[in-house]
C-alpha cells in the first residue's frame, strides 16, 4: 500500500489552547483583580456576555451562535467594584478567512468604547467603570452561514480565560445540522453517500447496500478521479475529511494539494492520514483530484469519511476493464428515518434532483425533489407509533418510529 502526495502549499498548524478550552492558571486577586498587574483584570469569561440584534446570545460550553443578518456585537463585562478603573482586554482570533471584525473605537476610559491601539491587532482594551462594569461593540464584515470566530479575556503573566466560539448558522441558534460532528461543530460527521466520484465528466455509479456500504468499478486505464462532496449551505464552511484506507498492495493513489480553504485542494500535511481534509464553500460542497496507479483487476481501495470519535461506512472501489457509470448522480437514494417530539424527521440522502414521496401512517402522500444529496424534512405528528413509507424512485424505505 502506497499513498502519495503532490505539495503546492505547505501549511503549518497553529493550535490555540485557548480555542482548546486550556487556560492559564490566574492567580487572581479578589474582584478578578491580576495578582501579576492589579490595574489589569483576571476574569472568566462568562463574565462577559453579548447581543446581536438586541437579542441576548446563550452560551453552551463555550459555544455561541448568531443570525447572518448579525453585523453588529455589543459585548457587556459585568464584575464588581473590585475592578473599578482596571483595564478589560478582551482579544478576538480565529476568524474565519475573508471576514473582519472591527471593534468600534472610542474612549477607552468612559468603559464604552475600545482603545485605538488595541483595535489594529484585534483586541479590545477598555476601562471598567466605578461599577466594575464596560461595554463595547465589533462590527462584523462579509459574515456568513459557517464562518466564525473565537473571544477570550487575556492578562499578564499568561492569563487567558477559556474561550468561546461564535459560528454564523442559519437559524442562528446553537442547534447544529445533524451531520455536525458531537466533538467538533466545525467538521461534518456525515454518511459516505454524500461523497461522489467523476471520470471525464461522467459519474461513477456507487451502488449502497442495506448496510450502508457501498461498491463502485472504474477501468484499468483510469487514472484521474474527481471526488465531490455535496451536502447545502447548512454545512457552508465546515470542514470534511475524506480518508482512504485496505489499498491494496501495488495501488497507489497520490492527492492533489493546495489551499484547503477554497474548496478545491486538500490539506498537504494531511498525507500523514492517507486523506483529504478540505473545507466546504458556501454551497455546503468541495472537490479534489485523485491520481489512481497500478490499476489491476482484483485490486480496490476504500473510501470513508472520517472525524472525531466517528468513522463511516465505505465504498469499495474495484477495478474492471471499464468503469462503471450512472446517469442519475451516481448513487441509488436512501433515507433515515426517526421520530421526535412532536415530529416525524426524514434525512433524505443521494437524491438531488429525483422525486421524493413520503407516506405518514394513513396520510396522503407527500411528493417533492430535494434540491441536494443531503435535506433533511420535518413533518408534524401525534404522539404515538406511526409507519412510515419513504420512496425514491425505486427505492423504498418503511420503518415504524415512535413520535414522543
């Protein structure tokens, strides 16, 4: 087994313990005054909150959500008379590219605006009022759904408080897509189908079992492969990895590399782990180059998706004199189907552009063509066990769920 890169851009990995959730160990005075500089203050950081829209953003672990339509924060730090006069610093980082976040500047001493200095370099140092208390706010330029940024509160002596991770979502809520990975909100967790392969512009037919798993054949001959990953603008800018795992031995497959972020080049380190780590564009979609050799009949790769403390299932890719195309995308549609409160949920999967019909106990029937591989559909129910009948082309799909 053999698996090459092809390096246009090598990157270096920089980790923020603080985007972590590791801080440095304060040792703070009362009133999160700084034992290492008393005109500086200490705090955690759920002393400071903030509004988007006039409207108060919850906090959860360290994680917050705003509306696209968010273009301007107003942060709040509230203490006590312990801090009056000291300095807030609070410093904001891993903004995702092609976004900016400007603090608005003003005196630093009326606890109402950010200090000029401190702005240039992302950061917001402002004086706490006789209260102990400050406000201030960012404005947000070319904000979309799944761009972010990181906050926390610094100090001397290596003080950093935890910190806490705003991510644009559509809703602008903290609930994430069911494809968002439990450990990291930032990288999909989703089923393989939504992964695809073309040759000379013609989809590879991938052929899923009951399991999940799934077969495809290219030729001998083929060498270039175009893998696209496809889901909606609910996963816009996350991150995916696509990893390939069992190559056989005399197989060799060589990644193309280049800016990860553009949706078009896997990350260049990422060779380490025999994959494609790539983010996602606007569309929810990304696609990379593959160089396939040693092609011989009796040999296969796999191909999975992978993130943390998640693997799914693979596609075995064996080799004929010719591949094996399909004209509808690729892939024979599927669907999950499981019960809520109050509602019946149904993930339709590997279906863009066919026709989907869904049958709810004794109800009429519900017909509609989903708009990419990857749509999830609410529908209103009763509490108690209902059947349900699920139908793409085909394909049919019933379970009975309990609706709580």
């Amino acid at each position: 087994m053999k698996i090459q890169f092809i390096p246009r851009l090598v990157k270096l990995l920089v980790i923020s313990l603080a985007t972590l959730g590791i801080s440095a160990t304060p040792a703070s005075a009362v009133g999160y005054v700084c034992a290492a500089d008393s005109s500086q203050i200490c705090a955690p950081i759920s002393a400071l909150t903030f509004t988007t829209n006039g409207i108060h953003s919850p906090i959860s672990s360290g994680l917050a959500s705003a509306n696209p339509a968010a273009t301007r924060f107003n942060f709040a730090f509230r203490s006590d008379a312990n801090t009056s006069g000291k300095y807030l610093t609070v410093h904001f980082f891993d903004i995702t590219s092609g976004m900016h976040l400007l603090p608005v500047i003003g005196d630093p001493n009326a606890s109402t605006g950010c200090a000029a200095s401190g702005a240039t370099g992302k950061n917001c140092i402002i004086k706490a009022n006789s209260l102990g208390s400050a406000s201030f706010s960012i404005t947000i330029m070319n904000s979309s759904i799944g761009k972010s940024f990181s906050y926390q509160i610094m100090g001397p002596a290596g003080f950093a408080s935890s910190a806490v991770n705003v991510m644009f979502t559509k809703t602008g809520s903290n609930s994430q897509p069911a494809g968002t990975c439990t450990a990291d909100r930032m990288k999909v967790c989703t089923p393989i189908s939504n992964v695809g392969m073309t040759l000379e512009n013609k989809n590879v037919k991938v052929t899923y079992a009951v399991d999940g798993t799934g077969t495809a054949t290219i030729g001998t001959s083929s060498s270039l492969i175009n893998f696209i990953y496809s889901s909606n603008t609910e996963y816009a800018y996350k991150w995916a990895f696509i990893k390939f795992l069992n190559i056989s031995s005399g197989i060799t497959i060589s990644l193309d590399s280049g800016d990860p972020t553009l949706s078009t080049a896997c990350e260049a380190q990422d060779a380490n782990f025999n994959g494609c780590r790539i983010r996602l564009d606007a569309n929810g979609s990304a696609s990379f180059m593959v160089t396939v050799a040693g092609n011989q009949i009796g040999k296969n790769f796999q191909y999975e998706i992978s993130g943390p403390n998640y693997d799914s299932k693979t596609v075995t890719v064996g080799f004929a004199a010719s591949p094996v195309f399909s004209a509808n995308g690729g892939s024979l549609g599927s669907a999950t189907v499981t019960g809520a409160k109050s509602m019946v949920k149904i993930l339709v999967l590997s279906s863009k552009g066919q026709k989907v019909s869904v049958v709810i106990g004794s109800g009429p029937k519900i017909a509609f063509v989903p708009e990419s591989n990857f749509e999830s559909y609410y529908f209103p129910r009763t509490k108690g066990s209902v059947k349900v009948v699920v139908t793409i082309g085909t394909t049919k799909i019933t379970k009975t769920i309990k609706i709580t």
